[in-house]
C-alpha cells in the first residue's frame, strides 16, 4: 500500500517547464489546455502575450496555459532568457505537445491550439488571440 501510495505522489511529468518542475497528467486532467507557439523574432507574438499572461493569471477560467518556444533553445540560459524578453508569465513546456494531442507542428507564428478537456482539438489558431476570443471557444466568458 506504501509503494502504491508513493507512486501516485511523483506521478512523472508528461512536460516539462521552462525553470519549473512539470506538469503530470493529474495537472491537465479535467481542463481546457491553450497552448501558444511563440518565438522571440515573432511581432505578432510580441503583441499576444499580455493577453494570455491574462488567461494563465484568470482563477475563473477552468483551464491552462501552455508555452511552446517555436525556436526550442536547449539552453536553460537561453530558454529564460527568452521569458524574460517576451515577459511570459504562464508556463513554458520544453517538450512540443503536438504529438501527444495529434496535430501537426504550426508552420506559420503566432499559433494557438485548444484542447478540450478530452484531449482533443477544438481549434487550432493562427494569427494574434485576444483573450475573448480564446474564451469564446473554450465557452466562457471573458472577465
């Protein structure tokens, strides 16, 4: 009963964080997922952002947040420096989470993917989001 115990407490991150500790299954179970592909050399990325630092920061919205550096630097050094520059407050995943809900890799920045609580795609976005119109799709309201 220990062992079954404990490995339920270090369930295994299915991402990594740029400069934090992951997210598990259990942290993405039961929300909507808004993943924001983004590179440091994007304008319209540039633009963007404050409006998802607004979702990630929103304790209403029943759902998360996702980074993707288009550009993936595999320096931690680089990875925050990034941040910081971009002034992202949400959280940042190393490992591209487009396999695991099967879409393609966007091609063309800024890109906005939204799963559903179930796994699947509700919308892929391309062009500059606002917050509205990201909780319009999810169902909710904008606050």
């Amino acid at each position: 009963i220990l062992a079954c115990v404990l490995l339920i407490g270090c369930e295994r991150p299915v991402f990594d964080v740029v400069g934090g500790s992951g997210f598990s299954d259990s942290d993405l179970k039961d929300r909507w997922l808004v993943i924001n592909y983004w590179a440091t050399w994007c304008g319209p990325c540039i633009t963007e952002i404050p409006e998802f630092n607004e979702l990630h920061h929103d304790q209403g919205a029943e759902l998360r947040v996702l980074g993707v550096n288009f550009d993936a630097p595999s320096e931690a050094s680089v990875q925050q420096a990034d941040l910081k520059k971009m002034k992202i407050e949400f959280p940042v995943v190393i490992q591209d989470p487009a396999a695991r809900y099967g879409y393609d890799v966007p091609s063309v920045l800024p890109t906005t993917v939204i799963v559903r609580p179930d796994g699947t795609i509700a919308a892929q976005l391309v062009g500059p989001q606002t917050k509205a119109a990201v909780m319009r799709i999810v169902g909710q309201t904008a606050s």
